[in-house]
C-alpha cells in the first residue's frame, strides 16, 4: 500500500512539473509572438512625415494593421495599441496542459517596440 501512494506521488510531482514546464514554455512563444508583432508594427513609418523634416514617426494604422498581420501569420489573435512612437501587443493564446491537474487555461503575452532614431 504505501509503495502505491509513493508511486502515485511521484506521477503527480511529475505531472506538475511537466505542466508546469509546457506552459511556461506556452508563455514564452506568446511573449516572443507579441514581441515580433510589435517589432513589425514599429516598422511602419510615416515616410511623408521623413522626407518633409518631420522626423521619423509611426503611422499608426499602418502600424496596427502590419502588427495584425504578423499575429494571423503566427495563427494568434491579439489587441495591437499605438501610444506616440510605440507600439504595444498583448496576446492571449489557450493552454492545454496534458496532466489536468490544474486544469486548462490561458497564457497571456506582451510586447512593445519603440521607434528610436538618433539624428546624426
């Protein structure tokens, strides 16, 4: 009987841990997807703004509508902000774990790009 418990002990150490571990990893990418999505939107500038002296700006649509395009290529959807020069992306993806310990949920990502340019 106790050899039983010990077992079953340890498969759910073990299936804490390897949950634990897949999403943490799930996080990961949804941070690295948001990031890449809001490096992409940066990207957008406003090109008539630059070649009239304006300085380097994000044009905002464009650059909402660049860091959209990145989420659907990654096959994720997410909310896409531009405060000034940056950009900001959070992204929501599910999470499965396959141990249903804890139960299925959701990992959250976020990332932002800023557009910096030193004049020179």
């Amino acid at each position: 009987m106790f050899t039983a418990i010990v077992i079953l002990a340890c498969f759910a150490v073990l299936a804490l841990v390897v949950d634990g571990g897949l999403k943490l990893q799930a996080l990961a990418k949804a941070d690295a997807t948001a990031q890449e999505a809001a490096r992409s939107g940066a990207q957008a500038l406003d090109t008539g703004a630059a070649l009239t002296g304006h300085g380097f700006q994000i044009q905002p649509q464009r650059a909402v509508t660049a860091a959209h395009a990145y989420l659907r290529s990654a096959g994720v959807s997410g909310t896409v902000t531009v405060n000034g020069n940056q950009v900001q992306v959070t992204v929501t993806t599910p999470y499965a774990p396959p141990f249903p310990l804890i139960g299925p949920g959701s990992v959250t990502g976020h990332g932002s790009a800023q557009l910096l340019y030193e004049g020179g």
